[in-house]
C-alpha cells in the first residue's frame, strides 16, 4: 500500500453510525480489528443485560473478539440516559487514548452522540406525570395535536423533530411548561463537547433493501427466540427506558393478549422501519458524516473494504497503525 506515513491528530475517536440492521456491528469488528482498538458502543439498548436477541446484540463470539464497552452493564429495570453515556464514554475514550488507541464509537442513538461531537444540553429533569398529562391530550384530540402545540410554542424545535416522533414532541413541550422557554434555545446553553478530532463514518443503504433486511431480521429474532427472552424479561419488572426497545414492547402486547402474534410480528417490522427512517433524518442533518452506501453489499468484508477505499482518512489510520 503506497501511501506515506501520516500523522494521526491528537485524541482521533472514530464513530459508526446508521439506522438501524444496516451493517454498522461488522464494519465495527473488522475496523477494530485493524485499528487494534477497542469498542465503545452508543446504543441505547445494548446497555441492558437479558436483552440479547431483540436488540441484535453482538455475539459472544464477536464481544470475545473485541474488547467492547457499555454493553451488559445494567439490569432491565435500571435507567440510563444520554448524560450517563457522556459521562461513561468520556471516561473510557480517555483511558484509551492514554493506551494509545483510537476509540471505536458504533451505534444508532444519535443523541449520544451528538452529547460527545456537539454536547449536551441540561434540561429540567423528567416530570412523568405531565408527560402522561401530554400524552392523554394527544389521544383525546387526535395524532398530531402535540405537534402544532409544540410549533406554536417553539418552531424551531418542531422543525428538528419528525411529527410522528412523540417522545422527543413530549420532552420538547415538557421543557417548554417547565422553563417557559423553547427547548431550543435552553440548547443554547449546552455542556461542551469532548476535545476530540471525531472522524464519521455513515453507512447508507436504498430505503427498499435496508426495509427487507429488517424484515428478515426481525424473522430471524422470531426464530432465535425472542417471543420467549420478552416474557422472561417482564418477570423481571423491567423499567420504561428498557420496554422502549423495538420488540419487546410488541411481544408484550401479545403476551397481554391485546394482539395475536402475527399482528405484534407487523407492529415490530413496521415500527422498526419508521425508526430507521428517523435515525436516517437525524444523521442527514448532523455535518461533517463521510457517508458509504453500501446498497447490495451484505458481506462484512466487502463492507469493511468499500469503507476504506472510500473515505481516504481511515486507510491512513490503519496503514500507520500497521507501521
């Protein structure tokens, strides 16, 4: 490989990202593999123990492989949010850059992050009885009533939010009737970002293969099992944050006896892919992203080459960790 030596920037952290099912876990071990580094995962999900099959967590195999951080390191019923994950990661990407190696961030949960590249900002803490208060209002009136609520009070942040994204329309008005200010401007005030040289890498695929794909990953976790880790999940008195996962919340519907299987099978599909689609919108307004579409590409490998013939900085990286 003809390539001259380069200097690799003080405290380098590279990052991951994508929707959800697009490739983003063999990409991370190859590229780990090749950096001789170490994974920090910015998963939401992946934090909990006994969530296995439904978040598509890595093999035993693969975590055995490559060191990787913030994965099986709180019970179900436990919380953790994006200032906890600053907190942690922040912690491990020191110690690593004085190993001298350069973190490996992977994962889907863009507001994690964003609190390293961007920071956080400090809001009002969660008040879950306006939420339900907020939430009641949006069943009474109709899908959408929030929404123009909340572009009345604060358009700038219903312009960043999609209008089927609830959770974050909620936290916005949440916010707002607390602080009698805009979410967006309290984010004026936000903590600072790490002091790294952050390089991204953003994995693309067409909409229609990335949709099939979660489609037979989500038969895949019907098969390994995931009808039956839900119900040992919910004998564990599982908090909010962890039934947010994609999968579970359906299995529970069914378990309920609110839906047959089949019907909560489709809800998981259909939810999984509306999630993606917000993962995508989120990641396209973030700067500074070397997108690869690897549409038609299914191989780590194959991914793991694209990847660094296409985005200059990461073969220096590995040729002069190689040197």
């Amino acid at each position: 490989m003809n390539i001259p030596q380069y200097k690799i920037p003080d405290r380098t952290v590279v990052i991951i990202l994508g929707p959800t099912g697009v490739g983003k876990t063999g990409l991370s071990i190859l590229l780990a593999r090749a950096l001789k580094t170490e994974i920090i995962s910015a998963d939401s999900m992946l934090v909990y123990r006994h969530m296995d099959i439904g978040t598509a967590k890595p093999s035993s195999q693969e975590l055995t492989e490559v060191p990787h951080h913030l994965i099986n390191i709180l019970e179900p019923y436990e919380k953790f949010s994006a200032g906890l994950f600053k907190e942690k990661a922040s912690a491990i990407i020191k110690s690593l850059h004085d190993r001298n190696k350069i973190p490996l961030i992977v994962g889907g949960t863009g507001l994690y992050i964003r609190s390293l590249t961007a920071g956080l900002f400090e809001g009002p803490g969660a008040d879950e009885l306006l939420r339900e208060q907020l939430k009641e209002k949006e069943k009474q009136h109709g899908k959408g009533y929030l929404y123009e609520k909340l572009k009345a009070v604060d358009p700038e942040a219903a312009s960043k939010i999609e209008e089927g994204d609830l959770r974050r329309i909620v936290r916005a008005l949440e916010v707002s009737l607390k602080t009698q200010e805009g979410i967006s401007a309290i984010q004026q005030g936000s903590t600072q970002p790490l002091d790294c040289h952050f390089i991204k890498i953003g994995l693309s695929r067409d909409r229609k293969e990335l949709y099939s794909l979660i489609e037979g990953r989500v038969d895949k976790m019907m098969n390994d099992g995931l009808l039956n880790e839900a119900r040992r999940l919910l004998t564990m008195n599982p908090g909010k944050t962890a039934m947010q996962a994609l999968g579970y919340k359906e299995m529970a519907m069914h378990l309920d006896g609110d839906v047959d299987l089949n019907e909560a099978v489709r809800l998981t599909k259909k939810r999984t892919k509306n999630y993606a689609k917000r993962q995508y919108t989120w990641f396209r307004k973030e700067p500074d992203i070397h997108w690869v579409d690897i549409t038609g590409i299914m191989k780590a490998r194959e991914i793991f080459e694209k990847t660094i013939n296409h985005i200059e900085i990461i073969k220096k990286l590995i040729y002069s960790n190689v040197c």
